[in-house]
C-alpha cells in the first residue's frame, strides 16, 4: 500500500470517528428536544438545535484533527464560510429527509439513521476538495484600482 492510500484511508477512518461524534451528540440533543418527556420541541427546533451542537463538534474536528493542514492557517474566513455553507445545505436537505421519512411513517429517531448515511459520502466529498482543501490559492487577488491607489499614496508622501 502506498503512502498516500494508507494516509486517504487513515484520514477517512478519522472522519468516520468525527462523524461519529458529531451524530451521536446531534442524536442526543435531538432526543432531548423531540421527546415529549423531555422538551417536546417540533421538528424544526429540535433539528435546528441538535445541529447547531454538532455542527460545532464537527467543524472543530474536521478542521483541526481529519483536515489538519499547516496551509489552512489563515484561511480561517474561507474555512468557515464554506462550512456554514455547506452546514446550511445540508440542514434543509436533512430536514427534508427526515420530514419526508416521517411522512412515510418512518420515525424521525430512524430517519436521522437514513439521512447520515447519505451525508456520509456527501460531506466527505464537499469536505476534503472544498471546504477544507489540501491547497488553496495563497495569491490573493488585488482589488481593481489597489496598486495604483497604494502608489499614489506613497508617491504623495515623497
């Protein structure tokens, strides 16, 4: 096995661990908001809250430990935001499974089941070639105007 499978399967074992952390801690939030002996909050509250917890786990882990990568630093604003957005993504696609499972008569306990083996393979994609690449353009585009503005300035300054 060459170094960089074994590292791909390393990292994808890491992954699935994170995932892990991040369902469980979701499902466990979700369980105390949905259950009528607990909060008995609607779907969408109990999803929204259960997310927003594991979401934090999950970023926390995919950034630091799964996608770790000293060429991220400073990119901490292209990072996130991408997250958040793939986070918001995936939250309406969720909620529309699990919605969409329980219209079938599916519980939403199972649903969240069903609907994390799809994010499974989703998030991995979205994870390791956008949200959190190996490379990103360390150029940073000027702003239109920029240098010639900077010149001026020193050149009034002379």
């Amino acid at each position: 096995m060459n170094k960089s499978l074994k590292r791909r399967l390393i990292q994808f074992g890491e992954y699935m661990i994170s995932g892990g952390a991040y369902f469980w801690t979701g499902y466990l939030v979700f369980f105390l908001c949905y259950n009528p002996k607990f909060l008995g909050l609607n779907l969408w509250w109990s999803k929204l809250f259960s997310n927003i917890i594991g979401w934090t786990v999950n970023y926390l882990l995919q950034r630091y430990w799964v996608f770790r990568n000293p060429k991220l630093r400073g990119h901490f604003a292209e990072t996130s935001g991408r997250y958040i957005f793939i986070t918001l993504v995936d939250f309406v696609l969720d909620y529309l499974i699990v919605a969409g499972l329980k219209s079938l008569g599916l519980t939403p306990y199972l649903g969240q089941f069903v609907s994390s083996a799809f994010f499974t393979g989703w998030n991995y994609v979205w994870y390791r070639f956008w949200v959190f690449p190996e490379k990103y353009n360390t150029k940073k585009k000027a702003k239109p105007g920029l240098k010639h503005s900077h010149r001026s300035v020193i050149a009034t300054r002379r």
